[in-house]
C-alpha cells in the first residue's frame, strides 16, 4: 500500500466530538497530515475555529462553501484515508443509504481510500435492529467499523456506546492501512541538513544540502514505530515538511562542532545512527566579529573539521550505522572503501554531479552494505530510499 500521508477526520455530530480534538493532534504527532471535515450538527459541540486551529487548515462542513475548490472532489483526489470518529447513528443510516446531504457524506461516496468509522452513542442506539443490519451493510461494503467501547456515558448511562480510546483507533488505523511496526522498541538518531561554518557575521563556508533526506528517513523510522532524534543542521525545508517532522525530537545545530558534541551526548542510547548530514570539511581558523572587508577576502586560512563518524566510533557498542557518500562519479570501489573506512555497517552513495540530488525531492544510486550486497536504486522519491535504508538496518540489527 503506498505511503499514507493525508488523512481526512470527518466528524459527526455527537458529544463525544470533543474526544476527537485528542484524535486529531496524536494523528499529527505520527506524521499524518489532517484535514477535518465535520458535520454541520457536530459544530454544535466543537466549532469550526478549533478545528482550524488544531489542524491549521480551513475547515467546511457543506458542498456550498468554497466552491470553486469542489471540495468534496479536490480533497478527495489528494486525500489516503478517512476516519469518522465519532459516527452517530443517524450519519451511519445516511452513509448506509448513499446520502450526500453535506460535505462529508459526499466525500464518503468521492473517495476510494480505506474508510475507518468509530461509532459512538447510546447503547441502546447502538443495539438498535437498525444500526447494527446498517452496520452490517457497511462492512459487506468494505468499511471498516470499530466496535463501541463499554462504560460509563452521559450522565449515569452506561453500556456499550462509548468512544474508543484514541490510541485503540489510531492502532486499528494503521492496521487498516497496514503500517509496518518493525521498529518498536529501537532508538533512531538522524543526522541532516548541511553545517555552515562562519566567516564573519555575514559569510559563511556551507553546502547545497537541505535535510530533506533525512527528514525522509526520520519521518519513516517514526511511522515504523521508533523513538526518533533529529541533530538538524540549517534545514532549508518548507512550512509544511516542518510540520510533517512532528513527535520527533529536533536538536538544532549549526556547525560541525556543534553537530559533533550533540553526537558524543545522544549516540550511547541509540540502535541505529543514519549520517545523512552533510558536513563541512573544514572551517575558518578565525572567526571574525566585525564583517571583513571586499577587498580582504582574498584570503581565509581553513582548518579541518573532525571527521565526525570516525570520531564518534570511538563510542560505538552494537549500534547500526548508516552513512552517505555525496560523490561526483559512481566508483563503488571507491565508495566499499569509504564505507570500511569509515565503520559503517550501510553507506549509500549518490552522484551530485551537475547540481543533482541535493535541494530535491528525488534521488538515485546505490546501497553498499557490510555483507557485500551492492542494490542499485532507480530514480525514485527520498522517502522511498528511506524505507530501504531502514529494511537494511532491519535486517542488521536483527
């Protein structure tokens, strides 16, 4: 199944819509991007101001609004997923009979993406004849349909009815979108960005790198159930890819200096270490506090950065390491020895020439691993290679 990244929360109109607010940012905090579409009668109890504060995108409950987006159709073409949570008994019977008498019903019959329904209500509704043949009916249909809670709901009723907890849905979510959790358990520290060592207040020595590979590979690690660290170095990425890091621990940095202290501090702890980072080799052997003037700059003595991995096997036990040679050729000879080099278990090679890979969403070239294996990756997508990159540790760390 491909990569599910846009979720969308429909949410009916019960009191137990506030539970959802809970839903939403614990959904956010795993990586997925919400866009929350609640019933009309549902902003009874919350409002559509939270939900756009929560979720940070406009929210609309009726095919009428924005229609020159046709919403139900332009959010269901870029949408992976629906959850509908909570689903009272009358928006289950209107689904059931293909109604689409407000936003969320029409994306129902728009969207050819898996569909979770968390119903809540009064246990009687729930037992009703006809909830549970609609209930039945849906799941014929392909729905997946979580079963009520038992307990305690308003005032002294009690008995099956109540909204699941959030962790219960967003586990049978991902079951439903089969998300692998081979990671749990495992502690995953990411390099990224690229180091700027400074000249003066103004200059500095830098690189083209944007962190968005390893962002890839820490977001994929996250979806794969480890505790994920980000030691982050001048990410040149947008708003939006910033916000898709979320329930990852960021360290900002700027310098080699700076990255390497972070690593001696957060190494010991960790499973597996990807150095997707690209750092500078050298740095000015002064620093200047005012800005250099034009016409002195002809020239800046430089001094060598440490080489970060080396230095930081001095610390290694039985952790996985992962490196990344930025190279202007494909030499896998060359590459192997880096990688022995080095100490890492994986390294993976990319040819930068004439500007390629670095800035961009996409790359290509190949995975050198200790058992010998050398696995050529075509032109595809950073978070594609992230998930092979992980498959390979996986393997390693056992």
């Amino acid at each position: 199944m491909a990569k599910v990244r846009e979720v969308i929360l429909g949410v009916g109109g019960g009191i137990a819509a506030y539970k959802s607010c809970d839903l939403l940012r614990r959904l956010q905090e795993r990586g997925y991007q919400i866009t929350v579409v609640p019933t009309p009668s549902s902003l009874n109890f919350v409002g559509a101001a939270t939900w756009e504060a929560l979720s940070h995108r406009p929210v609309t409950t009726q095919v009428w609004e924005r229609v020159d987006e046709v919403r139900h159709i332009s959010l269901a073409s870029k949408s992976d997923a629906l959850i509908i949570a909570p689903a009272t008994a009358d928006l289950i019977a209107r689904i059931t009979a293909g109604r689409a008498d407000d936003l969320l019903t029409n994306l129902v019959l728009a969207l050819n993406v898996p569909i979770l329904i968390v119903p809540a209500m009064h246990p009687q509704m729930w037992q009703d004849p006809a909830t549970q043949e609609n209930v039945k009916t849906l799941r014929a249909r392909g729905f997946t349909i979580l079963e009520p809670a038992i307990g305690r709901l308003t005032g002294d009723d009690f008995g099956q009815g109540r909204f699941p907890e959030t962790q219960t849905i967003i586990t049978e979510f991902e079951k439903l979108i089969e998300v692998k959790k081979d990671f749990l358990g495992k502690r995953v520290l990411v390099t990224a960005g690229g180091t700027r060592e400074a000249i003066d207040p103004v200059r500095f020595i830098g690189n083209r790198s944007s962190g968005r590979q390893g962002a890839a590979v820490a977001r994929a690690a996250r979806d794969r159930g480890a505790q994920v660290k980000m030691i982050f170095a001048n990410p040149q990425l947008s708003d939006e890819e910033i916000e898709e890091l979320s329930g990852i621990e960021i360290l900002q940095v700027e310098t080699a200096t700076q990255m390497h202290a972070a690593l001696e501090i957060e190494f010991p702890a960790t499973d597996l270490l990807v150095m997707s980072a690209a750092v500078a080799d050298a740095r000015p052997s002064q620093y200047s506090e005012g800005k250099i003037k034009k016409g002195q700059l002809l020239d800046i003595p430089l001094v060598e950065n440490p080489d970060l991995l080396k230095s930081i096997a001095n610390l290694r036990q039985k952790q996985i390491v992962i490196a990344f040679a930025a190279e202007t050729n494909d030499d896998l000879v060359a590459a192997e020895a880096k990688r022995v080099a080095k100490g890492a278990n994986i390294l993976y090679l990319n040819n930068v020439s004439n500007g390629a890979i670095f800035g961009a969403v996409d790359t290509e070239g190949f995975i050198i691993t200790s058992n010998g294996a050398q696995i050529q990756v075509p032109h595809t997508s950073k978070d594609t290679l992230a998930e092979l990159l992980l498959d390979q540790a996986l393997s390693q760390l056992g």
